[in-house]
C-alpha cells in the first residue's frame, strides 16, 4: 500500500471498532463462533486481534477464512425448484473482521485520493442511503416526464449471479492502476485488460450524463454536519414534514430557479428581488428576506429552542447541588447499587450561573465585565468563579457552516482576550444549525463542553434541529407573501 497508514498493521481500536458495530445477533459461520462472544469476552478479542496482526504480517489468510457454509432461503412461499431459493452465504467471524477492517481501509484510500465521486457513485459508500436517494431521483424525473408529457424510459436489472459474474481479476487490476494499492498478482491479470478500458470509458459517459444530478448529490460533500437518522416511526407519524425535508437535500423543491429548469417558468427570478430564485437564495441569501427579517426570525426560533435545552441543564445542575450528601449504610451481605455518574462540564463548576438571551431585549455584556458595542446572542456568566461563556449561534447554509464558524470565532476573539485580561475566564463557542435542519458539530461540542451529555444532549439538539426545520418551512410557504402578513399567521410554527 501506498500510505504508511495503511501499510501498518490492525490496531486494537480498528478491531474494537468492527466488533462494537456488528449485528450481536449474526449466525456465526463454520468457526460457530458468534459476535457476541467476542463483544463480551474482552480478552478473547485481544487473542484475536495479536492473530491478525501475525495474518497481516505474513500475508497469508486462514485457510478456513475463504471458504463459507452456504444456507438455501426459499424466495417465495410453496418453493420447490431450486431456481426459487437464494443462497446466503455464511463466512467465519473471524475472517468477516479481518476483512473489514482491511474494506475500510481501502474506502479510505479511494476517499482520500479522490477516486470515488459520491453524487455519482452511491451503493457500498458508508453513510450514504443509495436506495433513499436513487429513490428521489428516479421519483423526480418520472415527475418531470409526467408533466411535460415526454417519454421516460426506467430499466431494472436484477442479476441472477451478481457475486459470480463479478471479474474479480478485474478489481485487483483497477487496484492496482489507482495507486498500486499493495502488491497483488493474478494470472489472469491480463485477460481483462480490455474488458478494464471498456468499462473506465462508461463510467466516464454516467459522469457525463449525470452532472446535473450533482446538486442532489452536493448533501454528501457537507463537513462537520451532524447526521440525522429518519426511521418508520417519522414517516408515519408527519409524512409531510419528512417529505419536506427530503425535498429540501435534494434541492427538488419547486422554486423559481427549479421551475425554470423544468420548463414551467419563464424566469428563474426570486419573487421577492431580482436574484436568481434557488433554494439557497430563498433560504439564505435574499437580501429582501433579510431587510424584512424573516432570517432574523428564522434565526430566534432555533435560539429559543437552544436557549431553553441550557437553561434546563443550569436548573438541573443547580438541583443537584443543592440536595443534601448522605452517606448510606448497607446491611450485610446487600449489594450496593450502582449511583448515577456525576456530570463533567463547565456547568458543573459553579451554582450560580446566569443565562441571558438576545430575544426581546438588547443583550449587553456586565459593564462589570467590560464594555463592548459587540452582541452575542447568549452569555452565561458565574460571579462566583468569575467565569464567562459566550455562545454565538448561525443557521446558515450547510455548505457554509465551516465558513460562519470562522467569522463568529474571528469576530468575538478581541472580546474574549479583553475579558481574560479583566480576570474573567471566557470562552467563545460559536454554534451552526442548518436552515434545514442539521445540527453542526459545533453545536454538539459545546453542549458535550457544557456538561449536556447522553439522552439530555440528544434531546436538546432534536429540539434545535426541529425548530429549524419547522421555521424553514414556514418561510418556504410564506416566500412570495409580504413578511408583514406572514410574520401575523406564525401560530402554527
């Protein structure tokens, strides 16, 4: 391999790491050894983990590792021939960590290099949702062919061997063109060497195809942006709002610039100025939206829901720490029962914080702290330790969270050295939350530096993320209507 990194040999958190994500309930395969053994026989593993760094060392894999117990499952009630069962192939647990860790490695590299184009390439990419999101698109143009009445033509394949009639000589060899990624020899390297032209010059002609689909697919290329998991129980219980949201990703939702694109506008222009109508113009960009303030409005909507999950967190802290210590006796031979983990953050260092919001009044910096033109959109400020927080939060864009990071940070650093210098300890925490509703990693590390942990963080950010989404919708419904009449009807946000 190319890379030192990759070069070295399975480190205990790679193995760790595997093991922790498997399935607990995974049919083991001829070893008979399950996942589970291994996730609650710590030292085992580590057996294990000292055998594959000797396999990686030498080169050479278990010779039970490549053979697998094949198990037929019928297809279809009622089946009789054997064209109506599908074989599911069972492989040691043993060899399947081995090879994830070194399949991992090898994404890693194709990642790192630039060789896989996510808004083209979806199946087999880790956190990608191909099938949601080939869902969309195909949705999207029979949509299109729909309403434009055009023809519209959607081919399935279904392979009937799609493991066997893979040319895996073929694999090595793109392998090896795409870094010499290790030294891997095979006889018949050679017999597809056409076959490897041939395809290098289709995919080519997707990529061609597709480009335009690239802006569907731009949702892959986000940093430091929190996923977010959508499960049945959200479909079923508001459709709508999760359609939203999806639209909303996959930038498909009607707007001038879109509808110009399909052919049902004759402008592209946004209804409220005269720039180019798209989703990001709309959302984040109008300057008519944001002299009427409908993005300072979008932006009090997450800050409440922010300013209310930290506010929560001060009075529970304040409760514990006013609960008497008491020191309970055990009789003999009872078991003590485990006492709740004590919560680890700067909340946690004092009893008498104080949370102010920049809502409804002008929020302004203690002239005992020290003077300053600058406001923040929350501080939270202990007299008794002298400590300082200041919390500067952004729904923006979410290919422009790292961009709004840095601004904020720049922004406040001259107010955060002045206070030092006044004795005040102070930190500046900028926040981002999407404006259609993904937390930014920004907003996760300063609750987790707070002190909002576990099931209380997961909450406080569902709620930031929820208020963005809710807020944003509601601007997309109200966008070609005057702020003033939109801003009266909000009671349904």
């Amino acid at each position: 391999m190319t890379d030192t990194k990759q070069k070295r040999e399975p480190s205990w958190i790679e193995v760790q790491e595997v093991v922790r994500k498997a399935r607990s309930a995974s049919i083991p395969g001829p070893s008979g050894v399950p996942y589970i053994v291994y996730k609650r026989c710590p030292q085992l593993l580590r057996h294990l983990w000292k055998c594959l760094r000797v396999i990686w060392r030498k080169g050479r894999i278990a010779k039970q590792w490549r053979y697998a117990e094949g198990v037929w499952i019928p297809k279809e009630e009622n089946s009789i021939n054997i064209s109506q069962f599908r074989v599911t192939s069972l492989v040691s647990v043993e060899g399947k960590i081995f090879f994830s860790i070194l399949s991992r490695r090898i994404t890693e590299f194709l990642f790192k290099n630039n060789y896989i184009d996510t808004s083209v390439q979806k199946g087999g990419i880790p956190g990608v949702p191909g099938c949601l999101e080939h869902t969309g698109v195909i949705t999207q143009l029979i949509r299109e062919a729909r309403e434009g009445k055009g023809d519209f033509t959607v081919l399935w394949l279904d392979l009937a061997n799609a493991y066997g009639s893979i040319p895996h000589n073929l694999i090595v060899l793109a392998l090896q063109q795409h870094g010499k990624y290790g030294s891997i020899e095979s006889p018949g390297i050679q017999r597809w060497q056409q076959l490897a032209y041939r395809c290098e010059q289709a995919e080519n002609g997707v990529q061609k195809n597709h480009w335009k689909w690239q802006r569907q697919g731009a949702w892959t290329k986000w940093d430091n942006v929190q996923q977010r998991k959508i499960t049945w129980a959200d479909i079923w219980k508001d459709f709508h709002r999760i359609r939203f949201l999806v639209q909303t990703v996959y930038d498909v939702l009607p707007s001038p610039a879109n509808l110009h694109v399909w052919g049902k506008s004759e402008t592209p222009s946004c209804p409220l100025c005269s720039g180019r109508g798209s989703l990001k113009h709309l959302l984040s960009s109008c300057p008519k939206s944001l002299g009427e303030g409908r993005y300072r409005w979008h932006h009090d909507q997450v800050l409440k829901a922010v300013a209310e999950s930290i506010a929560t967190a001060i009075k529970a802290i304040k409760g514990h720490h006013h609960k008497p210590k008491t020191i309970k006796f055990l009789r003999a031979g009872e078991k003590a029962h485990p006492q709740p983990r004590v919560k680890i953050g700067l909340l946690a260092t004092a009893t008498d914080w104080q949370l102010e919001v920049d809502l409804d009044k002008r929020l302004k910096i203690p002239t005992r702290i020290t003077s300053t033109q600058l406001r923040p959109d929350m501080i939270i400020v202990s007299n008794s330790t002298k400590q300082l927080i200041l919390l500067e939060l952004t729904v923006s864009w979410e290919e422009r969270m790292d961009e709004a990071n840095e601004r904020k940070r720049a922004k406040y650093q001259e107010l955060v050295e002045e206070c030092r210098r006044q004795g005040w300890q102070t930190r500046c925490e900028p926040l981002e939350v999407g404006c259609r509703g993904f937390a930014g990693r920004s907003l996760c590390k300063a609750f987790r530096l707070l002190g909002v942990t576990g099931e209380a963080k997961r909450k406080a950010i569902r709620s930031a993320t929820e208020a963005a989404e809710r807020a944003t919708r509601w601007l997309w419904i109200k966008r070609a209507e005057p702020w003033a009449v939109a801003a009266g009807t909000q009671a349904g946000v």
